[in-house]
C-alpha cells in the first residue's frame, strides 16, 4: 500500500473528470477518461469509468492502488 504522504489522487490528474449527471442520477461523481478505456464506435465520445472502480476492483487492467495510469495535471 502506498504511504498516505505520496498517494496519487484522482483528482490531481489529467484524465479525471466530474460526472454532475451522474451524480443526480447515481450518485457517481468522479470519472476517468484515460487513454485505452473504450471509445463509443457510434458516436465517436471517448469512453470512461467509475474513478473508484477504476482504482479499486480492477487492478488487473485498470489504474489501481498504484495509479499506474496516473498523470499530473
């Protein structure tokens, strides 16, 4: 785990965005729009994730604890 002094936030970096749509309709506020996450092949919007999902539940391909797709802003 990382020490608390040197935890990389999303909020600090580049790819995150704030969902206020999601947050009135599912209480989800925080998204990632990194590079390689799916892209609408219809509409052409860039796809993106729950920062908590993100960061907790998907350490295989996502960011996870170590925010390997982390970058400052």
């Amino acid at each position: 785990m990382i020490e608390q002094d040197h935890m990389k936030l999303c909020k600090d970096c580049i790819w995150y965005r704030r969902n206020l749509l999601g947050r009135l309709i599912a209480n989800e506020e925080q998204k990632c729009v990194r590079p390689g996450l799916s892209k609408d092949m219809v509409t052409g919007k860039v796809g993106y994730k729950p920062c908590s999902l993100e960061r907790d539940y998907t350490p295989a391909y996502g960011c996870g604890w170590d925010a390997q797709y982390w970058e400052a802003k």
